[in-house]
C-alpha cells in the first residue's frame, strides 16, 4: 500500500523538503507518494521584502509559482487544510475532499496579527508582507522630515535580523537622499538590549550610536493612537512618532491548537527529531516548529534536509540518525552596502565580525540564487 | 534545590532557549493575559535571573519567587 507524506505549506521548508524527498525516494514505483498542500499557487521568498521600502526589489520579485519549483513527481494540491485530525490520521481541506496522511510534515509558517495591538494596523507600517512593503515604500519616498520610529512588537518574529537592518539601511538611504539631518530614527526593542542576541546586540550598539541612531529598551507597546501618533507601552512609557514602522505581532495557524499540537500555533516538537510532542507521525519544520531558535529561513531550510534523511530512513527501514542542531544562518545588511554574516547552533552563539562590502553582495546573491535553494539543490 | 507552593495558571517552557530568549517568552505571554495571571517561567539561562526581575520591575508586575532545580530556575511571576 502506497504511503503518503503530506507537506502542508510549501514556503522554504515545505519545499525544499517535498524536493529532497523526490529525489531521495523512489517515487515512481508507487509505493511512497509526496504531496504538498499550499493555500495558494505561489511559493514566497520573505527576505527580499526588506529592500521593497528602499526602491530596490519589487514585490514581483519575492515569488515565483510553486508548480515551477516543486519536482514533477510531487503531487501539488492547492487548498487550505482546515483540519487536523491526528488520531484518524486525516485532514479537512477547505474545498477537496478529506486527505488520509502516513506521515504529516507542518509547515505552515508564521501570520502577522497586527490586530493584537489596538491602533497598530491603522496607525503602523511593516515590510512582513508584499502589500505592507509597497505601503511603506510609498511613505518613505514621501516622508522629507520628522520621527521614524521602528519598533519590535511581535515576539516571535520572522527574520530577527530584519528590524536591524532596516534602520542601518533607512539611515543611509537618507543620507544618500539628502534627507538623514531632518529625520530622527529611534528604534525600540522589548528587553534591555537591542537584539535577542547579546553577541548581536554588542554588534550593532555602537554601531547605532555612530549612525546617530536612538533607541528605547524594555519597550513592549500595548496601543497605538493611531490620530495623536503616540505609542503606549506596558512599561507606562510613551513615544511620539512621525512614521512608524513596527514589526507586527506573529501567530501561527489556529488549527495547530484545534488539533492539539501546541500554543499559539507552533507546533511542540523535539527540538533535533521535529517529532511533535502530541501526536505519532507528525513533524513540524520551519516557524511552525517550536525550537529554540530563530523563525528563519535558514532554519526551515535545515531543518528540512534533516527531516527529508529522517522519513528516508524510516520508508527504508533504517533507523533514522540525522538530527537538526539548532543551525541559523543570518547575513545582516549594516547600511545600503555593508552586510555581517552569523552562524549559530544550540550550542555555539554567534560571532558577528566587521562588516563588509563583500558579504552585501554575497546576500545579494544568494537571494537571487535562493529558487536552487526551494528547488532542494543547495 | 528549592520548594514553592505557588500554583501558575501558565507555564512557559524556555529551557534551552536561545534567540528570542525565555524573557521575550514571557513578555509575549504577559501581553495577552489577563490581569493577575501568574506565570512559572522555567529557564536554563543564567541571564534570566537578572533580566527577568528588571523587566517586571520596570514593567510593573510582581516576581513571586524563583525556584532552583539544579538544571533550571522557574521564575514566578505576577501579571499587575
């Protein structure tokens, strides 16, 4: 009888796990079929957001179709599950009939809930998102003098980088546009340094202070007043801004605790197997899986590469050996034409090291060779 | 090794955490709570015994107490 692995979501992980399956596994012979199930045709690269606001990517540039990168032995469904039902090994799709799984890998992958905060979708920009990209490109073209306040609000959040580097770029971008001497840049973060990673956050603070940006600590904002342009914080302090760009709160799918596989919609897992902690044959890789590192695409890519050699040996009869061990990639751009690059694990913190001309390029690169990485080949 | 007879309404694992860090898990906790709501946070990280206490102090809430297990500290803490 024919075994069936069923990927819900096909982001990086989701992806690159469909394709190292195909081409480890025989699927031509029947006995073991891959299916991914994306709620919608495209698959969507979340990095090249961060350069929409500046002028230097496009919205169209961060997706391509899925069907183009999934190997054509995948079975592409394009639906919504709704439901997960972990004891008769079944899911419920919005528009198709029920699905039957042997193994269910999750990976649906973080969504912003801006909601969470009174007066954040109203009075905040972001650059999480194509549409909230584009939004916030069009008000920095327009925004000649005043406060711009980028604030960490979600924790969790996708690419704990970005926030950083937002602020390096906005800096120099208004340097370049003759702009930087009429606007102030303040940047805030929930706990007492700027970054979740102390080696990190010694990187960037003097850096900040040579750039002449500002920035608040113990900073977790409960409302926005969105008409007077003020942030409230659970701390009791308040912030005036001009231009907020904020980081959203994140949440995961809600079917993930309909189902009982954890809170707030990431799945408990061990953190080397992926296994989930609830349920037999269910795994969860990418933001979906609850492991103590960062929400990064560098970690659902890795994560999947140990997963796809963990369900190998297991529909091969081996017992399976590969472990994932925390690994996070992060280049981080320093301006408009600097990046750092760290590497890190559940064992070995970071080390960031100067900056140079060198790694932006290499980020560059990287992101435009990214579809190899969805593709399962790097 | 230490006891404690405070019961917590939510527990958050953060042992082992890395990035964000057990304090970004509570503060994500203690920001959708109700008032009142106390929280064991049960952490590996040396650090957490200093920052945790800062925030909630600056942040206004009550630390009840904090627990060692030998392998970790669980950090009580009170939502104002």
């Amino acid at each position: 009888m024919t075994q069936r692995i069923v990927i819900v979501g096909g982001g990086t992980g989701g992806a690159v796990l469909a394709n190292r399956l195909a081409d480890r596994l025989d699927l031509a012979n029947g006995d073991v079929e891959v299916v991914v199930v994306n709620d919608g045709p495209d698959h969507v690269y979340k990095p090249t957001f961060l350069y929409i606001p500046f002028g230097r990517r496009t919205a169209a540039d961060a997706s391509q179709p899925l069907v183009d990168l999934l190997d054509r032995r995948i079975r592409l469904v394009i639906d919504r599950v709704e439901g997960i039902d972990t004891d008769a090994k079944r899911l419920t799709l919005a528009d198709g009939p029920a699905m039957h799984y042997d193994y269910l890998v999750l990976a649906t992958g973080s969504k912003l809930a801006p909601e969470e905060v009174p007066g954040l979708a109203e009075g905040g920009h972001h650059f999480y998102d194509p549409e909230g990209a584009v939004r916030l490109r069009d008000a920095l073209a327009e925004f000649e003098s005043g406060h711009l306040v980028l604030s960490v609000i979600g924790v969790p959040h996708m690419c704990p980088a970005a926030p950083l580097e937002f602020v390096f770029m906005a800096d120099e971008w208004l340097r370049e546009q003759g702009r930087r001497e009429d606007v102030d840049i303040t940047y805030t973060y929930p706990i007492q340094r700027i970054h979740g990673l102390a080696p990190v956050a010694e990187w960037a603070q003097p850096r900040f202070e040579e750039a002449g940006i500002g920035s608040e600590t113990f900073f977790n904002p409960e409302e926005i007043d969105a008409e007077a342009q003020v942030i409230h914080t659970m701390e009791g302090t308040e912030l005036a801004y001009d231009l907020l760009v904020a980081i959203p709160p994140h949440t995961g799918d809600p079917m993930i605790a309909e189902a009982g596989l954890g809170d707030d919609g990431w799945v408990a897992v061990d953190k080397h197997t992926l296994e989930a902690t609830n349920a037999e044959d269910v795994y969860a890789i990418g933001d979906t899986a609850d492991v103590p590192t960062s929400k990064a695409g560098s970690v659902a890519h890795y994560e999947a590469g140990a997963l796809a050699d963990r369900l190998v040996s297991e529909l091969e009869g081996r017992p399976p050996t590969d472990r994932y061990d925390g690994k996070t990639i992060c280049f981080i751009e320093a301006g408009m034409d600097e990046a750092t690059f760290i590497e890190f694990d559940y064992e070995r913190p970071p080390v960031p090291r100067p900056e140079n001309k060198f790694v932006h390029w290499a980020k560059l690169g990287y992101n435009e060779s990214y579809w190899l990485t969805a593709r399962g080949h790097m | 090794m230490s006891e404690t007879d405070i019961q917590s309404d939510v527990t958050i694992d953060s042992r082992g955490a890395g990035c964000p860090g057990p304090l970004m898990d509570l503060i994500g906790k203690v920001k959708t709570a109700d008032s009142g709501t106390v929280f064991e946070l049960q952490t590996t990280d040396s650090s957490s015994k200093n920052d945790v206490p800062e925030w909630v102090e600056k942040a206004n809430h009550e630390l009840l107490d904090v627990v060692d297990h030998d392998d970790y500290w669980s950090m009580f803490v009170r939502k104002s």
